[in-house]
C-alpha cells in the first residue's frame, strides 16, 4: 500500500505546496485529487511501483538473458508537453521545437541510454513498449497526439539509433485503433531509407488495434471500405508497409536470436467472448536486418493493404 505522505517524503520538502498544489520530483503540480489518483493507481493495478520518490514513474526496463531487453515507457502522462485533443490547434506550430518532449527529459535520457546499455550487453533485440504511434503517419493531417505532434523528440530517437548504431530496435504501439506496420526510419527520407527494400531502416514499428473500441477508420466499418483508405495511406507514408483499420483484435510476438515474428489477429465477432479469429498478417524482422523482410508479410495479408499490389491471400 501507498502511504498517505508517500508522495511528499519523496519531494524535497515534505510541505513543498503551494496554491493547493504538491510538486512532484519533475515539477509538476499535483492537486490532492490528482494526488488519491495516483494513489489507487500503485494500490490497485498489477503495477510494481519503479521509484519510491517518484510516484508517477512506470517506465523501466526487464532483460531477458542475452535475447531482449523490454524497455516500457510513459509517452502519455509524465513530464509531456501540451499535446493536441482536438481542441489545442497551436500544437502543430510547436511541433517541431527542439524543447519539447512527448516523455520528458529525464525519461528520454534514461531511454537513450538504456538503448545504448542495451547494446552494449549484448542483448540482441531491443523491444520497447509504449503508448502511441511512433512513425510518421499522414492521414490528411497528422495526429497531434502521437509522436506526430512532437517532431522534434522523435527525431533524436532517430539520430540516438542511427548515430550510435544501434541494431535490432522493435517500437510497439496502441491508442490509434487500428493496424500498422512500418519500417523505421526519418520521415520522409528516400535518401538513406528505400521503402521498397527496406534498406537504410533502423528498426520497425508494430502498432495495434484496440479489441472492442470503434475502429479510428469509422466505428463499424467494413473490411472493403477501411482497405480504400489504407490503400491511400500505404501510398502516402513513406515508412508504411501495412494498414489495416477494420477488424478489432490483437499482435503477438514471437522472439528468437535469429528472428522476430509479430502475428496479427482480427476477430470477426466482438459482441461476445468467442474463438472466431483468424491471423490476418505475419511479419517477420531478421537478426541484424533492421527492417521487415521482404516481400513484406510474406507478399499476402488476410485483411488490410500492403504497400506492394498484392493483398488477399
């Protein structure tokens, strides 16, 4: 359990308060609502608590052996610049600013460097788990709400991978309700990064769906209309390889030091608990390669649109 004075031994004055406000370690003002929040959040969810200081702190990182590291970030709540809920249009004018960050600076220091630890261990992959959709993806605007809308930070993700070289990086994300799959690389870079084979990646991005929530696509649609809009988007996002925004469902990975596999699964009936799911898509990344193979997906998906011409197997 939680102490009730928990949080404020962990600041540098037990009585740091000001206008009804407690400071966490970051700075942050904290009212005591926000406060029992955080409170039931430690007390109730199968979360063990990182830091006794710094209530708010969930990322860390587990190592699996030599196979993996599994590095869990907060891209949602700590330390985030103001992002963009369709009400705060200026967000995309700050986008691109050098100080502003989708996870705060001392988060990202500590990832930056867990990558680096990560490599220099010798672990061979480096999985890490978040909350949103780290690629660049233009859906006739971006989504603000996303690494999208914090150009800046991504992009020294990037330049950190890329500089250092740092191989074998597998970015998973949720939020946005439906299927993608990307290569990683900087956006809109046909430079150094050829989207036709892959070549010049630094890693890839799997990001999945939710399994009840209405599709971001259009709550209910169907399988040929969501691929009319994926087919736009394959075409229009250089890093995209596969979209799919139908079928609710769920990823699974599996991990190897030769290869990484994530299979996707679409269930055909969400109104009750049932087996009626099939493997729309498998992927899989090989050791060293840094992007998924190709043909992508094998060359066939069940559901969804690949970049390539061909789509139903």
């Amino acid at each position: 359990m939680v102490a009730d004075n928990a949080w404020k031994a962990g600041t540098t004055d037990s009585n740091d308060t000001a206008a009804g406000c407690t400071f966490s370690p970051s700075g942050a003002c904290f009212t005591d609502r926000k406060l029992a929040a955080v409170r039931a959040y430690h007390e109730w969810m199968p979360v063990r608590q990182v830091d006794d200081h710094d209530l708010l702190r969930i990322w860390r990182n587990f190592q699996i052996g030599k196979l993996l590291d599994l590095t869990i970030l907060d891209t949602r709540q700590y330390d985030r610049d103001v992002t963009d809920v369709n009400y705060n249009r200026v967000v995309n004018s700050v986008a691109d600013f050098a100080n502003r960050s989708i996870m705060g600076f001392a988060q990202e220091g500590w990832f930056t460097n867990t990558l680096s630890q990560s490599k220099d261990r010798g672990a061979v992959w480096r999985v890490v788990g978040q909350q949103v959709v780290f690629s660049q993806l233009n859906r006739s605007g971006f989504d603000l709400d996303a690494w999208d809308g914090y150009r800046a930070n991504r992009g020294r993700i990037l330049d950190h991978l890329y500089s250092n070289n740092i191989s074998n990086t597998v970015i998973l994300a949720g939020d946005s309700h439906a299927n993608w799959v990307s290569d990683l690389a900087h956006p809109n870079d046909t430079t150094t990064y050829n989207p036709t084979t892959g070549e010049g990646a630094i890693g890839v991005e799997f990001a999945g769906t939710a399994v009840t929530s209405g599709s971001s696509f259009g709550s209910g649609i169907t399988p040929a209309a969501a691929d009319n809009s994926s087919r736009v988007l394959v075409d229009i996002n250089t890093d995209l390889q596969w979209s799919e925004g139908s079928f609710r469902g769920f990823f699974t990975l599996t991990i190897d030091s030769k290869t990484l596999n994530a299979t996707y699964y679409g269930m055909r009936n969400i109104s009750f608990p049932n087996l009626d799911g099939f493997a729309t898509a498998n992927f899989t990344v090989i050791n060293g390669e840094n992007r998924l193979s190709r043909p992508v997906a094998g060359g066939a998906v069940k559901a969804g649109v690949l970049k390539s011409s061909v789509t139903q197997g």
